[in-house]
C-alpha cells in the first residue's frame, strides 16, 4: 500500500493537514497508520527529544535522525506496509536532505550513504511538501512559546532548507507534490484531494 510523506519548513502547515489527509484516505477504505519524525517508536521518541533539545555535532545530529529512521521502518513503516496499511508520516529523509544537508551543510553523498543503508530502497510512494516562503513560516511559529532546536534558527537557515526542498521537488517531480500554504485550508484542502486522487483510485 502507499507510503506517504509530509515535507516542508516549520510553520508550512504538515501537522496542521495530517489527520485531514488520513481521515481522507480512510473515508476511501484504506487503512491509514500516521507517524512521525524523528521518532515513531519509543527509541525513536526518545531521539527526538534529544535531537530538538540537545546540541550536538552536526554529524551527530545526522547520524542520530538516520538511527531513528532505522527503528522506525523497522518496527512501524515495513509491518504496516506489509498487512496492507498506508503509512502517512510527519517528515521522512527529504528532511534530512533539507535540514541536515541543506542547512546544516552535511555533504549530500554522506547522507546518500546513510539513505541506502538504512531504507534498502524504500522510498515514499507520494511526497507531498507544503511550500511557503520562510517569512510567513516564521509568523506562524513564532507564537510557540518554547521554540525547539531548529525552530530557534535563523531565517537564513530556513531559506536553505526549503531551497533544498524544492531543489529535490524539481529532482523527483514524479514523487514529489508542491503544495503552497500561503493560501486558505479550504483551498490547500482541495489541491489535496487532487494530489491524493490518483493513489485511492476513486
Ligand atoms: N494555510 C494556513 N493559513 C494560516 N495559518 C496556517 C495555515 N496552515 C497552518 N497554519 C498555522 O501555522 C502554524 C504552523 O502550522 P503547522 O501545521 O504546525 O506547521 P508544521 O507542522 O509544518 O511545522 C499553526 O499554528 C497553524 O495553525
Ligand atoms: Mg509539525
């Protein structure tokens, strides 16, 4: 069944779409398992925590969202696959591109090394990245009152991220679904539902 990831900066709206999207695909039939990352897994949980709140070597802060990712396929992405669930996860390695690479400054090739050892190919069926320019992705998270690791950094940072995303969006375009947020949830809603149409087969 279809693995699908959400992508995009913080603030760009992923979480804000998640249960609407597997609520969607479940009104179809399927049945739906909603993840995250990092985490998905009690280890994988526990990383995150120290990955948003610790500072760390970059290398290490690499190493550690491949390690998550390793238990999370292991334990939640491959057996749900495997009994005929989709997976609907909150981030996956275009993260890691985008943050660690894009960001961080983390030669690609190294990250390439980490993605083949830890997915074995596996890679979403469907990537949708939420897209908005960082500016108002900054507005909308700056009212969280504990800002993380990431959150905290500065708006250049952001810009690399998501020119690395959309870097990526324009290198897989049969994976990777655009979807601007600097618009209504109604309207966001709707382009959705368009992206996701040609996966429920409906
Ligand atoms: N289309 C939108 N218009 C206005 N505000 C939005 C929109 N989408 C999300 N938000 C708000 O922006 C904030 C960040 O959204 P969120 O879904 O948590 O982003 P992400 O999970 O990508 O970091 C939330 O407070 C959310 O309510
Ligand atoms: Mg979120």
């Amino acid at each position: 069944m279809p693995f699908i990831s959400l992508e995009g900066i913080d603030g760009a709206g992923k979480t804000t779409h998640l249960q609407w999207i597997a609520d969607y695909l479940r009104a179809q039939g399927a049945n739906v398992v909603v993840t995250r990352e990092p985490g998905g897994t009690p280890l994988g949980e526990s990383l995150r925590t120290l990955l948003l709140n610790e500072s760390m070597h970059i290398d290490t802060e690499a190493l550690l969202m491949f390690a998550a990712r390793r238990e999370h396929i292991a334990q939640v992405i491959a057996p749900a696959l495997a009994q005929g669930s989709w997976v609907l996860s909150d981030r996956f390695t275009d993260a890691s591109f985008a943050y660690q690479s894009g960001g961080r400054g983390i030669a690609e090739a190294r990250l390439q090394v980490l993605e083949e050892w830890v997915q074995q190919g596996l890679q979403p069926d469907l990537t949708i990245l939420f897209d908005v320019d960082v500016a108002t992705a900054h507005q909308r998270v700056r009212t969280h009152s504990d800002p993380d690791r990431f959150e905290q950094e500065q708006l250049g940072f952001f810009e690399r991220v998501r020119a690395m995303y959309l870097r990526r969006a324009a290198q897989y375009p049969a994976r990777i679904q655009v979807v601007r947020t600097d618009q209504t949830i109604d309207a966001i809603r709707d382009e959705l539902a368009a992206v996701l149409k040609p996966l429920s087969g409906n």
